[in-house]
C-alpha cells in the first residue's frame, strides 16, 4: 500500500444520484465533494463515464462501492478489483470506500450487505482482504459500518471494537455511517452513545447522514427520509469526539430535488460548526 | 462455527427462501432473517423492473413480478454488479411466454439497449473520410455497442410505443422474419427494424467481409450492378447512423 494521505477534513458533501445529474452539469452547486456509487460508473463507455467526468472537472469525488465483499471467506473477486482500479485511476478520488459486510460468495452475490459475525476468525479474514485492496488501489481505504438485522450466537466482540482492530492491523480508515449506528443500536439493543466512545478517533475520515423506516419488527436503513432527530442528535456526539470530518448526506429512494439536501446539509455543517466553535 | 459455514449458512437460507434459523445466527435473528430474505427479492425484482421496463409494461405488474421472482430462483446472481443482472431473462421469458413471442422479443430489446448506454465508446467517421477509401479491400468497424436480433412479430413498434406512453399496436407476426439492430450513437442508444437484406450484409461486416466480397455474396451472378447499388443505399443509411467507424 502507498502512504497516499488521506486529510482529515474535506468539508461537506452529497451524493450524486441520477435525478440530480443536470443540476451538477448545468449549475454550480455549493458542495465540497461528491460522493459516486463505483459501480454505476465501473462501465465501458457511454453517458455514466460522460457525467463521471463532467462533474469530477468540477468537484471533487470520493467513490463509495457496495460490491468489494471484504468479508467474504473466499476473498476479494480479482475481476471488481481490476476494474474498481481502472476507475480509481480514471476518477483519483479523494478516497475509496466500501461497507463491512460481505455480498457474495463461492460464485453467488446477494447484491445486499450481509453482516458479519464478529469474531477472529473473521477479523483475520477482513484484515487480509483490506491489505489486499489497499495493496492494488496503492491507497488506504474506508470501511462503513453496516446496518445489520441479526447477530451471530459466536461473536466475540463489538462491532466498534472489531472496526479498532481491523484499523490498528491494517491502516485502513472509517466512513462512520451516523444513521447505521442508530438502526443497529435499535435492533440489538446497543448504546449508540457507548458504540461512538469505542471508535477510534484518528481512524475516522467520512460520516454519513441518512433517515431509516421502522420495518415490522426492526429499524429498516431504507436512506428514504430526512435525517431524524435522533440521528442528528448522534451526529452532534460524533463531532464533538472526532472535530472536523467530511460528512455527506446519503439518500437513495424518494430523492427529493437537489435544495432539499442542500438545506439538510447546510444543517449539518451549522452543527458542525457550532460544535467545533464550542470545542 | 467458521466464517465460510456461516455465510454458506446465510447464502443458503436466503436462497431457500423459508422462515426458520441459519446455523450461527444468534437465537433472535428471525426477524433479522426475514429481512434478508425479503431484500435479496426485492431488490432483483426491482433491479430486473429497471432495466426492462418496457416488458415489465406489457405485462403488468403481477405478469412481470411472477416472471422475475422464477428468474431469480432459476438464476442467482453471480456477477458483483447489478447491471449483469438478467442477461438470460429474455430466456426464461421464452419458456414462460411459449405462444407471445413478443414478450421476449421486448425483453431483448430492453436488454440490448440498457447494454449500448454504457458499453464500449466509438467514433464514428463522416462521409468524407470515405473519399481515399478502395473498395476492393475495404473492410468496415462497426461500433463495439452493435447487436442484432431476431424477431417474428412488431416488438419493435410495441416497444416504441410503450416507450412514448402510447397505446400499443396489437401483436402482429411479421410476414417473414425480420431483426432489429441495436446500437449507440453518440450518448443515445439506438433501435431500428431492418430486411434480411441488411441483417446479412451486417453479419458479413461484423465477419470482417471486405466490402467487395460481401457485395458478391450478397447478389446473384446476374445482379451485381443492383447488389452494389443497394449496399450503396445502406452504407449511406449506416453513415447516418453513426455505424460505421473505419474503413479500410
């Protein structure tokens, strides 16, 4: 892995999502980054690759995956990685992102973020597929801590004391997904207060705001609704134990038009900045 | 338990799709299960409703719904991106639909033109640059976003007016078999219905034919004037289309 530096603080960003694509051409847009799903843009040729590259002239952009699987026990698929490199070369983004969880396996992919037990045996296997990622995209990248729907009956520690390890053995770093944090706390029964005192506060390089659905019997990570009080409230713990870290607003399903999440994220740097005023 | 025998354990239930407990999961996880099971479907059968829109228009919701949940049970995804996702559903669609082949002659087209939107970049050359060209060895490129199918009945024209939100024409079989060439023009995918004529000549193009040859193939021994004359006629129409991205 190269010593490639991630900084510390890249301000305040939003994701960029199809409904919002002629905004980002057509007009300036008051945000620090952007933040691309990889694998929409890990094609050949043609619109994706067009837009790609308009907006990269003008914002920054970090590249966030849903298919690295590096928790799956058979490993890293060598095919994503080519390709996830081809566009790290065409993009070079501000860093390179993905969830802790695993998709697929033994030639089968869920397409879904599958949790992992938190053992380890599974902290050796997600150590040695992170130094194998970082050593071909020669960065060092993020994990997102999922939301998850079950634990495992095995686990041998919490997900925030698996996240410190798998950052201490390997350098990687953390895109602490705020709204996760919540909707597992929630579903297990954690202290999402206890879980951010536990991360490891020079690991942290990227936070994400999102809304959540009660399901029928769990919180749901549906990225459908505004940010929510509760995890706004989370947001405020976070700043004050990690200070200045780039944060995005994540929506996925019933994209509102693009000055709603201005206005969201415009709320999240006020926050922020009352919070790094008051430290 | 090992890593691999708890997600072999997870894989399998959720593709099983039956209520009850994987091996390792934590006494409460039934609800948790649920979830998985029900996102993996969920998310398939919305990712197939996406990129085959217009069939899943012709045939309904609860037409289309059935069709992609036997898909999925037939066919797992095995590729890490979801864009690979339902290259064999004009297939199954097939086997579903034995007596409506226009249902998986609209699959195909969908498929073919979600695939030319990002496939492979190509430069088109203008007629101009065929002025030094020698014909006689002359081969053509055509771009690397070209396919061409087959089909029996009008999709083409159902599929482009369930694309412009008007009502469909009714079924028709074609008096002969025909195809459809898809392919990329600049930032657009493209369609359009061509004869036998064409789709032959297209065939040889794409077998590296040079263009004297594929015009001796394609007329008879007493028809070559005509032959060259109406291989004229098409490269001008190929031009126009942004077909054609070298000759020589």
């Amino acid at each position: 892995m190269s010593d490639r530096v991630i900084a510390p603080f890249e301000g305040f960003g939003l994701g960029l999502r199809p409904p919002h694509y002629a905004d980002f051409l057509d007009h300036e847009i008051p945000v620090d980054f952007v933040e691309v799903i990889s694998e929409n843009f890990m094609v050949r040729g043609g619109r994706p690759l067009y837009i790609l590259d308009a907006v990269r002239e003008r914002h920054p952009v970090a590249m966030h995956g849903v298919s690295m699987s590096i928790g799956s026990a058979d490993g890293v698929k060598p095919d994503y990685l080519r390709r996830l490199k081809t566009l790290v070369d065409r993009v070079d983004p501000l860093w390179v992102s993905d969830h802790l969880c695993w998709t697929g396996l033994e030639g089968f992919n869920s397409h879904d973020l599958l949790p992992l037990p938190y053992t380890e045996e599974a902290l050796a296997v997600v150590c040695a597929n992170i130094n194998r990622v970082q050593d071909v995209l020669e960065r060092p990248i993020l994990l997102e801590n999922p939301s998850s729907y079950l634990t495992f009956a095995d686990d041998e520690m919490t997900e925030h004391g698996f996240m410190a390890r798998m950052c201490e053995a390997t350098g990687c770093f953390l895109l602490l997904d705020i709204n996760n944090i919540y909707v597992s706390g929630t579903n297990h029964g954690f202290d999402p207060a206890t879980y951010i005192a536990g991360v490891p506060v020079d690991r942290v390089r990227q936070m994400h705001l999102a809304g959540h659905s009660q399901g029928r019997d769990l919180l749901i990570d549906t990225h459908d609704q505004p940010v929510p009080d509760p995890v706004w409230a989370l947001y405020d713990l976070a700043c004050q134990r990690f200070g200045p870290v780039a944060t995005m607003i994540e929506r996925d399903d019933d994209i509102p038009p693009l000055g709603e999440l201005l206005t969201e994220l415009d709320i999240a740097r006020a926050r922020a900045g009352r919070l790094e005023c008051a430290a | 338990m090992s890593l691999l025998a708890i997600q072999r354990g997870l894989r399998d239930h959720i593709l099983a799709n039956q209520s009850g407990q994987s091996e390792g999961v934590s006494a409460r996880g039934a609800a948790g299960l649920a979830v998985y099971r029900h996102a993996y479907r969920a998310q398939l059968v919305a990712c197939l409703r996406d990129t085959f829109e217009q069939t899943w228009s012709w045939l309904g919701d609860d037409g289309f719904d059935a069709a992609a949940l036997s898909h999925i049970v037939a066919h797992p995804p095995c590729g890490w991106t979801l864009d690979a996702y339902g290259e064999d559903f004009p297939e199954t669609l097939t086997g579903l639909y034995p007596d409506d082949p226009e249902v998986a002659e609209l699959a195909w087209l969908d498929w073919s033109l979600r695939r030319a939107f990002d496939g492979p970049d190509a430069d088109p050359i203008t007629p101009e640059a065929l002025a030094e060209v020698d014909w006689e060895s002359a081969v053509l490129t055509l771009p690397p976003t070209l396919t061409i199918g087959e089909v029996i009945t009008n999709s083409a024209a159902i599929w482009g007016a369930l694309t412009g939100g008007e009502a469909p024409p009714a079924v028709e079989r074609l008096p002969a078999p025909a195809a459809i060439r898809v392919w990329r023009q600049g930032l657009s995918p493209q369609y359009r219905s061509i004869d036998a004529f064409e789709r032959q000549a297209l065939a040889m193009a794409l077998d590296g034919y040079t263009f004297a040859r594929l015009c001796e193939q394609l007329g008879g021994p007493d028809d070559a004037e005509r032959t060259v004359a109406r291989v004229g006629g098409l490269l001008g129409t190929w031009l126009q289309d942004g077909l054609v991205c070298s000759a020589g």
